[in-house]
C-alpha cells in the first residue's frame, strides 16, 4: 500500500492502521514508511533490519529527536480501520500509529526547520527490550539517536507527558517444609509465611515527588504469588513477585535498597529493572516546545522510550494522539482531533 504523506492526514492515518505490523511482521510497514520517506528529497534516510532513520542536514545548532515504534499488539478481530463521527477505530490506532501518521506528515511538511530533525520509526517496541531495535541502535550507532532534546509520539490525548517512571521486579520466597496436609503439624507453611510479604506491601504508603516540576506518584504492587505442589501436601515454598514503579529522581542503587529495606529479613532477588527519565522541562528548548503545543505537561505514569534517550543525556518528553487508557484494547479508538492537534503543534515547534 502506497502512503501519501503530503495528502489528507485522517487517510494517511487509516492506511498505515491498515498495514498489519504485529511486533515481528513490521516489514510491510517499515516497506511503505521507508517509500514515503524516499520522495523527500530533504531527508537522508538509513534503515536499519525494520526501523526508518531520517535527518536534515541544514546545520542548525540545535537536533531534536522524533520517534515512534510501527509495530502493535496482536489483532483482535479490530481490523481494518473504520471512521466513525470523527473517531479512527482499530488495532493500533492509540498505540501508536496516529504517532506516526502526524510523524509521517510533519517530515515532508518541515522541509527548512528551525532545528535540524532526526525521525525514527522502529520496531519491536511491544516485546521484550532485548528485541527493541532501540536497544540494538544504542548499542551499534548510538549519534543516531543524539540530539538536545527528544519528544516519543506514545498516546497521551494531545498533551505533554514528560519523561517517565522506572520499574522493577523482584521476588520474595518464603520457605517451609513439607508434609500431608492430613498431618499438618509436622511440616511449616511456606503460603502463611507469605501473609507478612504481602502485609508489608498492603501497609506501604506511595511516595509523591516533585521532579522538574512535575509530581509523579510511585507503587509497590505484588503482581504474582506462586506456592503449592499439590491438594494434600503442606507447601515448602512460596514466592511472591512484586513490581515497583518509582519516580525519576531515583537511581538503580536507591530504587534496589528502597526494595530491600521494606523486605528486610528476606532474600531479595531482583529480576529486571529499567531506569526512569527525568522530564528536564527546565531547559529552554522544551519550554519552547510547552509554548508552541500547548497545554499543562503531567508526569508519565509508566515506563516508555524516553528513557533511552534520557540515559544519552538527551531530556525526552511523550507527546502524541490518542488516549492511552485506550492502548491495547479490543475498541482501541483516536479522535481525529488529536492527530490535528499534534500536528499543528509540532509544526509551530518546529518553525
């Protein structure tokens, strides 16, 4: 399918909602992006395996950043798209092809902008991080991804949401021994052990902070509990996993002993974990990107890309079409509005 990115931007939304791109089958997407972006004579393009790479060479004294993934969850029966009273319904359309629908137009329309751009539009967003060809361009070329400043296209209505918590898992495992639950005496329950793990965390108060003028809120939920073998058998083992979703001022030492001091006594193990960004609102180029898109930026609640770029030393922000409470379900819908409304406010950004 041809994209027409000079053309009428709720269509060029509707034809890149229609190309199928579940993480793993972006190719056809990344096809007809890498096509469109060919007949910009103002962008050198790169691709790299399924993700876009575009620049302007003008010489500005400032880069920024744009990005947004291709790939979406697996189809649920929500495709092809539909327009109804101006709404776009289908898999994809929050998360987050109206980002790149706006992305799209925007690179053909800012041909001599005030900043010079980098567009990027990559794959594999929706699965592991290992996959995340983010995580393999940091690696192999990380100037790709330089700039002073990065805004990530993920749904978040229209207004700005800067930069985002970081998370973590870790497990707890209480251990007991084992006997027939007939003689229940002779052995100790692992499973009741686990009723001070989870006090613990249902008497845990979450932290409210302030980072760059924005107040992000942390959690500490358990997320999984796992114990028992078998009906009549006194459980030796039980193992809670709990996840923590904490502010951006913390660092992974801080994040890591915040865990264990409120599991002291336990073994502790930490199973993945991911850094938070800071907004950095404070600098001149994102209060003039506040002026231009307008609105009252909120602190990110969740983990995004933004702090891929943030671990560069590039302040990033998330600012893109569609409500996110909509992301990933089965009437995942996006006004029309808000495709106009990210647009136009990117262009006046960009000059």
């Amino acid at each position: 399918m041809s994209l027409q990115p000079y053309g009428d931007l709720v269509e060029l939304f509707r034809a890149i909602v229609d190309i199928e791109s579940v993480s793993g089958n972006e190719a056809p997407l990344a096809d007809a992006v890498g096509a469109a972006l060919d007949g910009l004579d103002h962008l050198a393009v790169v691709r790299d395996g399924d993700t876009l790479i575009a620049r302007t060479e003008l010489g500005r004294a400032e880069r920024v950043v744009i990005a947004g993934h291709l790939d979406t969850v697996p189809v649920a029966g929500n495709l092809p798209s539909r327009l109804e009273d101006g709404v776009v319904h289908g898999r994809g359309s929050v998360d987050m092809k109206g980002g790149i629908a706006v992305m799209l137009q925007v690179a053909a329309l800012a041909t001599a902008p005030a900043r010079d751009l980098t567009w990027i539009f990559y794959d594999h967003e929706e699965v592991a991080a290992v996959d995340n060809s983010l995580t393999r361009i940091a690696a192999t070329r990380p100037e790709a991804l330089a700039g002073d400043f990065a805004v990530l296209m993920e749904p978040t209505s229209a207004l700005v949401e800067g930069g985002c918590q970081g998370t973590l898992r870790y497990t707890v495992t209480t251990r007991g021994k084992a006997a027939h639950s007939a003689r229940a005496w002779m052995g100790h329950n692992a499973i009741h052990d686990a009723a001070d793990v989870l006090a613990r965390l249902a008497a845990y108060q979450p932290r409210s902070v302030e980072v760059d003028g924005l107040t992000y809120r942390e959690g500490m939920n358990a997320v999984d509990v796992r114990g028992g073998i078998a009906g009549n058998v006194i459980p030796d083992r039980c193992t809670v996993t709990v996840n923590f979703r904490f502010a951006p001022d913390r660092d992974e030492a801080g994040a890591k002993a915040f865990c264990r001091e409120l599991m002291a006594g336990y073994d502790v193990e930490f199973i993945d974990f991911a850094l938070g960004a800071r907004p950095g609102l404070d600098r001149p180029i994102a209060r003039e990107f506040l002026a231009s898109v307008g609105g009252t930026p909120l602190a990110k609640f969740g983990w995004t890309d933004v702090a891929r770029f943030s671990a560069l030393g590039t302040p990033a922000v998330n600012y893109g079409p569609g409500d996110a409470l909509k992301a990933h379900a089965d009437d995942e819908s996006c006004p029309v509005s808000d495709l106009y409304a990210c647009r136009d406010g990117l262009l006046r950004w960009l000059g």
